[in-house]
C-alpha cells in the first residue's frame, strides 16, 4: 500500500475512533449496532483488520457519521492530496 494510502485509511480509522467516543459508544456497544463482536471493532480500531467500503459505510452510520464527509476530511488533510498530487 503507498503511504498515501495508508495516511489516508490511518485517518479514516482514527476518525472513526473520536465518533465513536464522540456518541458515546463502547466497541462492545458498537459491534452490537453492526452485528459483530467487540474484538472485531478493536481490531479495526487497532490496525489488524482492515474494513472494505461497505463496512466502513456501515460502521460510519451505526456510529451517526456520514462516511462521505469521513472520506473528505481524511483525504484533504492527507499530504499530497491537493490537486496536483
């Protein structure tokens, strides 16, 4: 992975963290919203599991995030991710 990437998918995780503290969820709490378990969202959360696109739309909602803006945010605070990247 070029660490474009990886800065960019490190952000998108690390965004992910602060909303879910932000609504005041556990990991217990949000692996229940999305069907799974706890050491699954810890995982995530902790860089050894990776989620693909459809995941990482369902755990933005179950967390009240729109992944959209999520996506943005972590691709225009990435280094190199301006126009002319």
């Amino acid at each position: 992975m070029s660490s474009f990437h990886a800065i960019v998918y490190g952000r998108l995780i690390d965004a992910l963290v602060v909303a879910r503290k932000s609504a005041n969820l556990t990991q217990a709490e949000l692996g229940e919203r999305i069907g799974a378990r706890q050491t699954f969202v810890s995982k995530i959360e902790l860089g050894e599991r990776r989620l693909d696109v459809a995941e990482f739309i369902k755990v933005s909602r179950a967390i009240g995030a729109d992944p959209h803006k999520l996506i943005r945010e972590a691709e225009s605070e990435a280094p190199g991710s301006g126009p002319n990247r």
